[in-house]
C-alpha cells in the first residue's frame, strides 16, 4: 500500500530506486499515445510484472531525472518529455523490433516509484 503523500520520502540522487514504467510515444497534436513496446507491467504488454531499476541522473535520459526528481516514494505519474530531453534526433529500437522510438519523439512515461532499491518494509 502506498505511503501516505505527506510522509512518502521525495526521490533523489542518492538513492536507487525499483519502479513499474510503461514508455508511450506522445502525440501532441492530439494528445493520444501509442505504446513504445518498453513496459516493466505484465497489463500493459511486458512479459510478466519486473520492476526496472534506477537510480536518477545514472545512464538516463534528462527528462526522466527531473521528472522524478519531483516525485515520492509509492507514487504514480505521467511524465511527458519533450525531445530535447529525451532521445532527441536519433531513433532508439528498431522499426518491427522489441521497442521502437523515431527521432524526435515526445516521450510519456508512466511510473510508479514502488520504493528504495533493498529497503525493508517496515515492520509492525
């Protein structure tokens, strides 16, 4: 069960975290998403439920650094990245492949920060 927001601890650099994350690509002409083919969730295409790893401002993209940056533990955004911050001109994946991402694509991530990378839930 999620933390409650006002006691939830902010994400940061410090820290490594585990996370559930479905990537679409944004169409901002008119908001719809189309799935990437990335996803950590078994409902949204992945394999089975396997939390991705990270740790923020390590081997990642800018946009998803300070957009979870902004974030707490146990909760769920939508974090919209313009190409700039994303991958920017160059394609990511292959076309037909696993995951596909064209050149400078508007990124949405959904993610859910489940918590700290080997922290122990608290016990009662």
């Amino acid at each position: 069960e999620p933390l409650p927001e006002e006691t939830a601890p902010a994400v940061t650099r410090e820290h490594r975290y585990s996370s559930m994350v479905t990537l679409y690509i944004e169409n901002t002409s008119d908001g719809s998403k189309t799935p990437s083919g990335w996803s950590t969730r078994k409902s949204d295409g992945a394999a089975a439920d396997k939390p991705f790893e990270f740790q923020p401002g390590a081997n990642l993209i800018k946009g998803w650094t300070e957009g979870v940056l902004e974030m707490k533990e146990g909760e769920r955004s939508l974090i919209h990245i313009p190409p700039e911050l994303g991958y920017g001109d160059g394609p990511v994946g292959s076309p037909g492949g696993a995951f596909y991402i064209p050149a400078n694509s508007h990124l949405l991530f959904d993610i859910e920060i489940l918590g700290k990378v080997g922290a122990k839930e608290a016990e009662f």
